[in-house]
C-alpha cells in the first residue's frame, strides 16, 4: 500500500511516521508513506499557497493551483483509489472506513488548514471526505496520522499477532472487553476467575458479555446499533 499525504505544514508530521506500528510498516515494506510539502508546487512568486476568502470572512484559505498541481503530478505517476481531504464537515471517520480503506492500493490525504481550502478543490478532486470528530483542529495533519495508523496497522503483517486487530473495540461494533496481565493479583487486585481458568468457552463469553456491558454503559449509540443487527 502506498499513501501520500499533501500537507502545508509536513514538519508536523514527521515524528509520528518514524516510530511504533507505522515505521515497523515501512521497514517491512508493508506501506509506502510519502509526505508532501504543498508550497514545493506553489507558482506563487511569495510562495503564498494561501489567500483571502471571497465574501469577506475572517481566516485565510488553501488556493487551489498548488493543490490542483500536486494531485495532478501524482496521477500522472499512478492510479489512485481514493484522494482523501480531512474536514470537520467530513463524515465521521470509524472503523468500518478503516478497514475498507486497508484493501486499497494507493491513497492520498490532503490535510486542510486555516479556514480549509477552496471548494473547487473539493468537488473536482477528492473522493472522500473524514473528521476524527466535532471539534475544529489547526490543521488536519493529526486527523491524516490517525486515518493512516488506522490503516496501516490492519495490513497483513505489520502486528505481531494477525489475531490482534481483529480483536480491537468497534471491530465488532463492541467496545473491547477489559484486558489483564501478570500479576495475577496486585495490591490485593485480582485477576478475574475465568481468565485463569484455562476454559476458552467461557473466557470467551466472559469477554463478549464485558463488550456489551461496556458498550451499554459508555456508547448507548452503539449498543443499540448492535442489538438491532443481532
């Protein structure tokens, strides 16, 4: 899989694609990450890659020539599945998304700023749109990290375990059973009976009965999503 991410500030995201899960990724050559510098295809004799809202409204705004050139320049290297532009007005990014999108090639994510960017931008180029949820960031470079970890992580290989992803919260549209490790008891805390047990038929619908009752009591939303599928 390979993913460019466009970005006006790419310094932003440099440390988090060279460590954990994502850089075990790239080493492995699971995942290509590519990460580009919006103002390297400016035309602008400032190398201005923002400007003005039209209308009068406070902030400032992408232009669209140097993303309009960057995007181009890539598919004119390669076929691309989806270009992706991170947007507090997107659709809520969630697992299912995440999983789709790990079946795919080559993606692009386009990180907003400022006030976003121009809207041609968005009805001639991109594909989809996310927000990581409802609050407004500065950018959207730590929305692209999260899309992308989300990803990369779910490709055959990268975890140790294969079993491990399959087993996260919302994989099923349950939160995560709890989880312990050793000691089996600690400053009087024990682990519970069941998980000692050795019996994988009930350590099993222990955990599923933690799931819902987790579920229930901290994503209603969710439980009951559940309980009507099921």
């Amino acid at each position: 899989m390979r993913i460019d991410i466009i970005s006006a500030v790419p310094a932003l995201l440099e440390s988090p694609l060279n460590h954990s899960i994502v850089k075990r990724a790239i080493d492995k050559n699971l995942a290509e990450i590519h990460v580009h510098d919006l103002r390297d295809h400016t035309e602008d004799k400032h190398n201005k890659i923002d400007d003005y809202p039209y209308g009068g409204e406070p902030g400032m705004v992408l232009t669209p020539q140097p993303i309009f050139s960057c995007i181009e320049k890539l598919q004119t290297e390669r076929e691309y599945d989806e270009i992706i532009f991170t947007a507090p007005d997107g659709d809520v990014f969630v697992q299912g998304d995440a999983n789709a999108l790990s079946m795919k090639q080559n993606i692009i994510i386009l990180c907003g700023h400022y006030k976003g960017v121009d809207q041609r931008v968005r009805d001639e180029l991109i594909t989809r749109e996310f927000s990581i949820g409802d609050y407004v960031l500065s950018g959207g470079e730590i929305p692209a990290l999260a899309i992308t970890d989300a990803i990369v992580r779910l490709l055959p290989g990268v975890l140790g375990d294969v079993g491990s992803a399959l087993n996260d919260s919302f994989q099923d549209g349950l939160l995560e059973a709890p989880v312990y490790t050793r000691p089996s008891e600690f400053k009087g805390l024990k682990v519970p009976d069941v998980l000692l047990s050795g019996d994988h038929k009930k350590v099993e619908e222990w955990k599923h009965e933690q799931s819902l009752k987790k579920t229930k009591e901290r994503r209603d939303d969710l439980y009951k999503k559940f309980k009507k599928e099921h």
